[in-house]
C-alpha cells in the first residue's frame, strides 16, 4: 500500500499542540503539518526551529481544501 501526504492542522503550539506533534511526528507517516498559533512573537521563533511547518497566525488566511 503507498503512502500518502496526510495534512494535519494543529490549533495552538503550546503544551498540548506541542505534544499532538511530537506524537504524530514520531510515527512512521508522511505528514505535512500546519499550525495556527496566534501568538506572533511565539511564530517567529518556531519557524527557526521548525522549518518542515506551515505557521499561519490567522485562521481566515488558512486553506480551505487541503483539510
């Protein structure tokens, strides 16, 4: 069976996002994940360290299809 590209969408990165991720991420799947976190300051710095994440701080300028 081929795997396919999975989209995730987590709302908020804090301990519970932060968790959801790290669970996911350890499985042996192909995921993109995608992250509505509100906090701006809190994106910037998670983008330097999570460069495989699409971050949106918006829920309105999420994609509508892909989830």
């Amino acid at each position: 069976m081929e795997n396919q590209l999975k989209n995730i969408l987590i709302y908020g990165f804090g301990r519970m996002g932060l968790t959801h991720f790290a669970i996911l991420n350890s499985l042996e799947l192909d995921f993109n994940f995608t992250v509505l976190e509100t906090d701006k300051k809190m994106v910037a710095i998670l983008r330097k360290n999570f460069p495989e994440i699409t971050f949106y701080t918006d829920e309105s300028k999420l994609p509508k299809n892909p989830f």
